[in-house]
C-alpha cells in the first residue's frame, strides 16, 4: 500500500548494544530486507523478516507516542532503508522524537535529520557499504573469520568516518557465540594480524537479551 511502512514490531525497552546500552527508547522495526548477501542472514532475528501489519507514518507515530510520549525512536529492521523512511524520521521529529537509525548502510542516508546513526555492515568487505559516515560504526565478528577478521576491519577503518566503532560477537540462540574471540581482538587489537588499532575499537553485546528484553 502506497503511504505506509511494513512493521515488524513497535516495542519500549532498553538500548542492549552499542553507545546507548541502558537508554530508554521505543524501537520501530521494519520488517524485509534486500542485503541477501548478508554473512549472518541465516543467524539473523525471525521477527524483521515478518511483517505483522502495515501502518502509515502518523499510525507509527501515534503508536511510538503512547509508549513514550517524549525520549528517542529508534527505526531499525530488517533493512529499514528498504522503505522510503524520510517521511517518518520527520513525522516522528516533528512529534518531538529524538530519531535514531540503525541500518547496514547499503543506501545512503546523507541529510537525513536524525539524532544518531549506527551503520552495522552485512556484506564482507568495503565496497559495498555506502553509508560511509556516522556516529556509530557496529561490525559484528562472524567467529569463521578467525585472526582474519581484522583485514576486513582494517578494510573499513580507511574509507569510513564514524565517532565510536564497535566490535560485536554473534548471538545465536540468545548467546554470544564468539564472546571471548571478540574481548581478545578488542584488548589485543595492537598484536592481531599486523592491526593498529589505537584504541579505536570498544566491545559491544546485546545486553538486552542478558536482562530477558526484546
């Protein structure tokens, strides 16, 4: 339908990964995503992938407001730039939201008015991405890469410009997976594969899960 936005989920919870773990924020999950060639698609949360209902930017926005009538609305999927989003961010503005987008970059989102920007890449390797800068750049560590995970970190610290950047293990089955090979690269990011990291990398989870939140 013309005007409106598949929707997975609308939900108030806490931030569990990433600069804002702890925040308060109501999420907006858009359902689909064309990144097919996505490394973690097969390991990926069901509930982006179904859409339960389609609503229109002022549906969303009355539903983000009676769950928390003035705080940050986060827009996440899926893929949410699959859709035309640049009405919602500036229907969810204008109701005094503070917006933020979590996206794989795949679209560039330049000029776009929010709060906050997290670009987590689903495709190995730079040249895909374009959405090249932000406040956040996510990678999360699929554990088959190995000591070689740092050549494709490597790739994305010299065409990107994100403020903080985070590495992050994989969750299957609400565990990390990976916990212990993502601590090491953060702690010895000096010593792994001839990488200087300078401190640029920190560690990030999916904490929301640890404290049984969506």
């Amino acid at each position: 339908m013309i005007g409106t936005y598949p929707v997975a989920d609308i939900f108030f919870s806490l931030q569990g990964e990433g600069h804002f773990v702890g925040s308060p924020m109501v999420f907006v999950r858009l359902a689909g995503c064309s990144v097919r060639e996505c490394f973690i698609r097969k390991d990926c949360d069901e509930a982006p992938w179904k859409m339960r209902e389609r609503l229109t930017k002022e549906e969303i926005v009355e539903r983000v407001r009676a769950l928390h009538s003035t705080g940050i609305a986060c827009i996440t999927g899926g893929e949410p730039t699959d859709h035309d989003i640049l009405p919602l961010i500036c229907a969810l503005r204008d109701a005094g939201m503070r917006v933020h987008l979590e996206t794989s970059g795949v679209r560039s989102v330049a000029g776009y008015p929010l709060e906050w920007l997290t670009v987590s890449p689903k495709i190995i390797g730079a040249g895909p991405l374009v959405q090249r800068q932000g406040h956040v750049l996510k990678v999360v560590v699929h554990p088959e890469w190995g000591a070689q995970a740092w050549d494709y970190i490597k790739g994305l610290d010299a065409c990107t410009d994100f403020f903080h950047r985070y590495l992050q293990p994989l969750t299957v089955d609400d565990e990390p997976v990976n916990l212990q090979q993502v601590i090491d690269m953060v702690l010895n990011r000096d010593g792994i594969a001839g990488h200087n990291g300078g401190g640029r990398w920190a560690l990030s989870t999916q904490a929301h899960r640890n404290w049984g939140l969506k």
